[in-house]
C-alpha cells in the first residue's frame, strides 16, 4: 500500500492490524487491540491549511490498470469467489502509484467495497488447504502469523498450480519497510526510529531461525529441500505482506494455534485502496452479509482515488509499519529522545543533569517528546522547564507540571533549549540528505526506492523543523523583552 495527500481534520478508523499483537510495545508504540474511532482536533495553524489547499489543488493524472493480465485474472478469480465490483477498477495514480479509482460517484454512507468471507486469506482458510494437516500435528502450536506466512510461501512457490495465484500475482514483489533495510540505509534514519528498524528485522530473523523445524516437516509437500523454499527472504516478504496488508478480523481460537491473538485477514483487491489520514471511512466484518465490507463517510467524487484511512498515525509509524510516508501529514511529528536531549542541554553539572534525568524519567516524562506543526509538545515543554530549574527552584516541580512559568529567565532558557533542538535535528537532517543523495547516485533499483522513502521522511521532519523555529523565535524575543 502507499501514500496519499491529504490533511483534512475528522473521525477517523483503523481497519489495520499489527502483526505481532504479543508484542504490542516492541517498537514503542501502543498499538490498538480492535478497530477504534478517533476524532482528531482541528487545528488553526495557518501553515497547515496552506498545505492542505496545496494538497487539494495538485492535479493527479490515473491510469487504468483494469486490462493488465494480472488484474484480469484477480478479478476473475474473485468473481468465482462470489466478489465483483462495477464502483472500483485498479489504476495507476500519479501521486500514490497502484489504487482503486471509482467509475461512480460515491455518496456518504455508500458502501464503498464488500468483500465476502470466501475471499479473504484467514488462518481457516490456511487449516483447510494442504499445509493444515502439518499445522495441526505440530506442537507447539504456530502462531497465527507463521500460519498465514508459510502459506504465502507455499503458495508463491507453486506458481501455477496454486490457488491463490491471482493474488499472489499482484503482491508486491518487495516492501520498503525496515525489514529490508541494509545497515547502511537504517543509519540514515532519525535515531529514534533506528532503534525500532533494528528491532523489526531482528524480530523477522528470529522468526524464520526458530520455525526452521517446522519448515521442515512440510518437506512432504515439496519436491526439493524446504531449505530452498523457505529461505529468509521469502519469510521476510512473507512477514511484510501480512505485516502491510492484513485487515482487523477477529476469529475464534483454534486449538491448532498458538494463544496469540487471531486478528488478521488479508483482503485481495480490497487492499488496494490507499491510505489517506484525511478520509473517512467505516470499516469491518458484517456477520450479517459474511463480507469485510467498508463505507465511506465523506463521499468521493467519480473518477478519484478511492481512499481509506489506517490511523492517525505520524510518518515515522508509517514508514515502519507500511513502508511509505504521507507528504503533509497532519499527525507527523519529529521525536526527540534522550540522546538528542542530553546532546542539547546547557547543564555543566554533571551530576545535577544526570538528577534531573533520573527524576524525569521516574514521572514519565522521557518519553514521547516531540515537535509538531503546532510546535513543541506540552511534554517536550515541560520536560525543558523541569531541566531549567535552579536547585532552589526544585520546590517548584509541581507548579510546572501543572503548566506555570517559574520565573521569565527559566522560561527564556527552556525556548532556547528548544532552538538547540531544533537546530541540532536539523543539521542532522541535512547531513543525512546529503548521504541519500551521494548513496543515490550509485544505487541499484531497489536500494533506490528505500533511499526515495527516508529521504521523503527527512524532508518532512525538516519542514516541520523550520515552523517550530519560526513560531519559537518571537517567542523568546517577547521573553527577552519582558526582561528588559
């Protein structure tokens, strides 16, 4: 899936799921456990309506992709399957590449995509095909990812003979998500992410090192050495297919699987559709109609890009969940982290700053710093007042957290604290453009469309980098003045 433009304010719905749900906090994120509505608040920022304007205004070319084989036989193939659509036909979009274009005009509340039971990739449908035996037999039992991840494999490697072949067909051949990243590319992004990128393909590695047994008593099904079939590449393909690709679809448990929750379907045709944090949708499984079905809120004129929303997730999430970045998302933030932090900081008691962090840390308040296009945060500001406070000033603490200015020079040194930040971020930023731009010139395909993504990240972060040094600045000259 890719990305849209958009920054419109609304009620939004996540239909994605996470891949790994025991692990709700390995990358630092609190990943919904169901699909959840949020309505997001609607900010006056003068910046962000001009880019909003400039998002709505750009003229996007499309493509039909409706007569490529590949399509033909998915369409095909799902019609069998009880699935046809007159609304949707794939296309090529200038802006977002593959989506789903509507040759009608959708009014609010029209059902956008019904997809039925029969189509969607589940761990059922893994237990009934020819790899179900092998899971039942096997203890432990499998997780439902490894389930739905060995069938992708299989499936890929019998080609013809497969089942799921028009839809294996359409699949991304590779993802850009950190799974995929060499060292060289994961040290261009910001650190907070890096950390999390490492961490993503360690746990992909993990996976495929400690299911090699199991890969190998499917040997009966192949005629050459599963070690072939099975190989790191294809788990890692498989991982960010399902990873990427999977809607929320909650099953019952299976006494052939593991105890991890059972959230995933993947949806052919329908995970086409794009994501854009300014739409609204609704989004679920109907046990009325046995189809994923998902209705549009806003409406969509004809011959557009049909959309759907994944969260309101910022751009570092994107890039490690989905892969892509969103160019003006309204929910992008640039995270600054302890590190960074310490780096920025004008204490030169050593022993009084490492206090300091020891206290922030214990009220929580380490975490989730960041700089918007509103500005710093709330936290990111009272986490620089606590650092400024003088030892007699200490009583104050609570006072601060509560959002009162000590006094008018405090207050001056926390805004020049977040000048230096934003200074020391985006120095760094251009540093890492100008080790895309050396690493692009002799780039291969591949490792192109990675360095295209990180750079896309950097230059958002640097944008929004640039508005918080503008709206900070009059702030410490008002400081200054009242000094005076």
């Amino acid at each position: 899936m890719t990305v849209s433009y958009g920054g419109m304010s609304g009620i939004i719905i996540n239909i994605r799921t996470r891949s790994l749900p025991v692990n709700t906090n390995v990358y630092g994120y609190d990943f919904p456990s169901k699909p959840i509505i949020m309505t997001r608040k609607q900010h006056g920022r003068r910046a962000r309506k001009k880019r909003q304007r400039e998002c709505r205004e750009t003229t996007v070319q499309s493509v039909t992709l409706s007569h490529e084989p590949q399509f033909v036989a998915l369409r095909r193939w799902l019609q069998q399957r009880g699935f046809s659509s007159k609304l949707l036909v794939p296309a090529h979009f200038s802006d977002t590449g593959r989506g789903l274009m509507t040759l009608q005009p959708i009014k609010a509340d029209d059902l956008v995509i019904s997809l039925p039971e029969k189509c969607l990739l589940t761990t059922s449908t893994v237990l009934r095909s020819y790899i179900g035996e092998y899971i039942e037999r096997w203890k432990p039992p499998v997780s439902p990812l490894l389930a739905l991840c060995a069938f992708l494999i299989s499936e890929r490697h019998f080609g013809q003979r497969a089942e799921w072949k028009p839809y294996i067909d359409v699949l991304p051949k590779k993802y850009t998500c950190p799974a995929y990243f060499s060292d060289e590319v994961i040290n261009l992004l910001p650190g907070s992410l890096s950390g999390k990128a490492l961490e993503q393909r360690a746990i992909v590695q993990e996976l495929h090192s400690s299911s090699l047994d199991f890969f190998s008593s499917l040997q009966p099904l192949f005629s050459q050495p599963v070690e072939s079939v099975f190989t790191y590449d294809a788990l890692r393909w498989a991982w960010c297919s399902v990873n990427t690709r999977t809607v929320y679809m909650e099953h019952q448990h299976s006494p052939y699987m593991s105890k991890e929750r059972n959230v995933y379907a993947l949806a052919p045709y329908l995970d086409l559709l794009n994501h854009c944090p300014a739409i609204q949708v609704k989004a679920s499984f109907s046990h009325v109609s046995r189809c994923y079905e998902i209705r549009s809120v806003q409406g969509c004129k004809r011959f557009q890009q049909a959309f759907i929303c994944y969260g309101p997730h910022d751009n570092q999430r994107l890039l490690l969940e989905y892969g892509f970045v969103a160019p003006g998302n309204p929910h992008s933030v640039v995270y600054v982290d302890q590190v960074i932090l310490q780096q920025c900081i004008c204490i030169t008691d050593i022993n009084q700053l490492a206090q300091k962090l020891i206290f922030l840390k214990k009220n929580d308040f380490l975490a989730n710093l960041t700089l918007s296009l509103d500005g710093p945060s709330w936290r990111l500001m009272t986490a620089l007042r606590l650092l400024s406070l003088k030892t007699e000033q200490y009583p104050f603490w609570k006072s601060v957290l509560l959002g009162a200015v000590v006094s008018q020079d405090r207050e001056e040194w926390s805004v020049d604290a977040a000048l230096r930040l934003c200074h020391y971020l985006m120095v760094d930023n251009t540093r890492a453009l100008d080790k895309i731009s050396q690493l692009t010139e002799r780039a291969d395909a591949s490792l192109k469309e990675q360095l295209a993504v990180v750079e896309c990240l950097r230059r958002e972060e640097q944008g929004i980098l640039g508005l918080n040094q503008k709206q900070l600045l009059p702030s410490r000259q008002n400081s200054m003045h009242n000094l005076v």
